[in-house]
C-alpha cells in the first residue's frame, strides 16, 4: 500500500529520535533527583550555592509530582524518585505505542500485497486484540478499585459487557472470584483461530 510509506517512514524518523531523547530526559531527570534528595534530606548543605541552585532550578520541576506524592501521605523528599518512574514510564509507554503503531502499518502493507482476504485477517487481529487488551484492563480495574464510570476504565467495561454479562449468568460462582473474564479471553482467542483458518 504506497499511501502508507511516507506514514511508516516518519515513524521510522520518529523512532530514531524518540530513543535517545528518552534517554537523555530520564537521565537528566535521574541527575536531577540525585541533586534534589541530596539537599533536601541536608546531605549537602542547605545555604551553599549549590542548594540555592538547586532549590531556584531543579525543585519547581519536581512540584507537580511533589503535590501529589504530599496528598497521599508521602514525603516531599520522594517526590524526585516519583518523578523519575513517571519519566521512565512515560518515555516507554510513547516508544512502544509509537512502535505498535510502525508495526501494524508495516503488517498493513505486507498483508495488502497478499488481497482481501489477508487485509481482513489483519483487521481480524486487530479487533480481538482489542477486546483481549480491554479484558486484560478490566481486570486490572477490579484489583485497583478503579470505577466503571471512570474516564480511565470506562472503555474496558463498555467494550467487554456484552461478553462478560451473558457469562456470568452460567458460569458458577466462586465467591468473589469471577471467571468470566478468563472464559472469556480464552474463547476469543478460540474464535480467532476458528475465523483465521476460513478466511
């Protein structure tokens, strides 16, 4: 597929400098911390010139996260650890949704080589990947209390009721333990294989 070449070939661009800069940014942030935890926890002197610095230039970066780690219930000296994970992960999530994305546009085009039928086997995979990732959250949303209604986990719930609903009405009950979700992904993954191997 021509039209999806200069698409694949910036986010071949975007990859090559999205690696170092993330990199570079977790590092600096990392240097940043070392220097911020150093004088707040006084282990270097509070009136040099190098905490001066410190507190004029590096700590306002660390703030927003300082309020939030403060709100519940940390201390402020974390907050630059906080801000470094938040860094890191942040960094890593763009890399690999960036490199998902390359990925699928590249199966994309080899698989528009092959007709239809290979198209529609992609979109297929797409599709069940979906829902077997919004299984996969919801689940997680039921470990961390998260709420259907929340902006974070509200996608899982309306992408995976029309599955999870009619199950619960046959599976057994073990307590508070609720299989559906597991049933679930396994027979989406059944039915993928079933549909790959008519097309």
């Amino acid at each position: 597929m021509p039209a999806l070449q200069p698409i694949i070939g910036f986010l071949n661009s975007a990859l090559t400098v999205l690696r170092p800069t993330v990199f570079a940014a977790a590092a600096l942030t990392a240097v940043g911390a070392v220097s911020s935890w150093a004088v707040r926890t006084r282990r270097i002197g509070p009136f040099t010139s190098f905490a001066r610095l410190t507190r004029k230039s590096i700590d306002p970066m660390f703030m927003p996260v300082e309020r939030r780690v403060v709100r519940f219930g940390g201390m402020p000296s974390q907050a630059p650890w906080w801000t470094v994970a938040v860094v890191v992960v942040a960094g890593l999530l763009i890399l690999q949704v960036v490199q998902f994305v390359h990925d699928q546009l590249m199966m994309l085009a080899a698989n528009s080589m092959g007709g239809p039928s290979k198209v529609a086997l992609l979109f297929v995979s797409w599709v069940f990947t979906f829902l077997q990732y919004a299984l996969i959250a919801r689940v997680i949303s039921s470990w961390v209390g998260g709420s259907p209604h929340s902006k974070w986990w509200r996608w899982s719930y309306r992408s995976t009721d029309w599955m999870l609903t009619p199950l619960r009405r046959v599976l057994p009950t073990f307590g508070v333990v609720d299989l559906s979700p597991m049933v679930a992904y396994f027979a989406l993954m059944l039915l993928q294989n079933l549909i790959n191997s008519s097309i």
